[in-house]
C-alpha cells in the first residue's frame, strides 16, 4: 500500500510537471499574439515611413495636392488684390494722363472775343474793362497787356498812347467760355495844348504777344492826346 502511494505520488508529481510543461508551452504560444499585432502596426509605420522615404524631400501626393490647392487660392485672392491694384494704378493714371494732356497754349486772336464793359465816370475819369472772353473749345492762357488803336466815326486811325501800368502782370488761364480783362482808365478833360478832345466810334485791340488784331464798338472821348492806361490781363470780365 504504501509502494502503490509512492508510485501514485509519483505518477501525480508527473502528470503535475507534465502539466505545468504544456502550460508553459501554451503561454508563450497565446503570448504571440500581441507581439504580432505590434509587429503589424510597425509595418505599417515602417510602410509610411518607407513611402514618404522613396521620394526624398518630396511631400505625399496628398500633402502636395492640398499645398497646390492652398497655394491656387492664395494666388487667386492676392493676384486678383494685385491686379485689381495695377488695374486702378493705370486708370489713375490714364485720368491724370487725359485730365492733365498737354499744356494749354497761348490765346490766339482767332479762339477771343472781345468787348469793352460799362464805362465808370468820375471827376472827369473814366474806367472800363476790356473783356477777352475764350471762344476756342481748348484751354489757353493770357499773360502781360493788350494793345489799343483808337478809331473814329469815318475809319481814320486817332493818335493812341496806350501807357502800361507798373502793375506786375500773371499768366491767367482761360477754359472755353472763361473771360479776363483789362482796366482801362482814361480822362476827357482836355490837358496841355488840346481844346477839344477827338471821339471814338471803335477800338482795335491786339491781345497779349499777338499781331491779328479785333474791333469792337467804343464810343468815348479820350483826352491828354489819345493816353489810355492800361492795367495787365486779370481774371475775370468786371473791374
């Protein structure tokens, strides 16, 4: 009885170390399985990494395709800013260009008119302005003083003295339909040797550097051998 324990004992310290063998064996075995999924997900890693590596320095297809898109829409939205920037440059400066062209020329006689405004009288004085009035349909300017020809009833030249003020004469531009004038001052009281003083039916007037001259109606007594004074060409058509 005592042999049959022994060797059961036995028996049963094998089976139990038997056992125990399978269970390690066993264990390593369902152990593997995590190992294998790590090793999955590594060559998949190593798969990126492998991809992004075969074309070194170049972005994946999709990264390049989102930076071309990105790319496309920042270039439409400050290409168009730029264009849209140079597109009112050149219109600015093509208004400038066609406000500005070329610089006004000098009044003709052929693009004025001219009159002789309401005659002041005062202590035997007279005033007037002659009014140069731009009849061309281009800007032109007026600079310095006319000249004056005093005419009578029968067409016969009246001695004139036209005296210039010591007034310093400026450039006055005139736009189509923009008039300047003249101060004119005269007196017909008799001075010196004169008796009597001649009358006037017209004016010949010469504008400013020009030789054509203009004749207006201008009825007036002038005195002191025909001196009229005579201011530059201001703005304007009153005194």
């Amino acid at each position: 009885m005592r042999i049959t324990n022994t060797t059961l004992t036995a028996g049963a310290a094998a089976l139990a170390l038997l056992a125990a063998g399978c269970g390690t064996g066993t264990t390593p075995s369902a152990a593997a399985a995590p190992p294998a999924r790590t090793t999955t997900a590594h060559t998949t890693t190593t798969h990126t990494t492998t991809a992004h590596t075969t074309t070194p320095g170049t972005a994946p297809a999709a990264v390049d395709a989102g930076r071309a898109t990105a790319a496309s829409a920042v270039s439409a939205r400050y290409g168009s800013a730029a264009q849209s920037t140079a597109t009112r440059t050149v219109t600015a400066r093509t208004t400038a260009t066609r406000t500005t062209g070329a610089a006004p020329a000098r009044c003709r006689t052929t693009g004025l008119r001219a009159r002789v405004g309401r005659q002041d009288a005062g202590a035997g004085n007279r005033y007037a302005p002659l009014v140069l009035t731009n009849t061309s349909g281009k800007t032109c300017w007026v600079y310095g003083f006319v000249g004056l020809v005093l005419i009578d009833g029968r067409g016969d030249v009246l001695r004139t003295r036209t005296r210039r003020e010591s007034v310093t004469p400026h450039r006055v531009t005139l736009r189509p339909g923009a008039s300047a004038h003249a101060r004119l001052h005269w007196t017909v009281v008799p001075a010196g040797h004169e008796t009597r003083c001649p009358a006037s039916a017209r004016l010949m007037i010469i504008p400013p550097d020009e030789m054509a001259h203009l004749e207006v109606p201008f009825k007036a007594t002038v005195c002191d051998d025909g001196r009229i004074d005579a201011w530059p060409m201001a703005p304007g058509a009153g005194l």
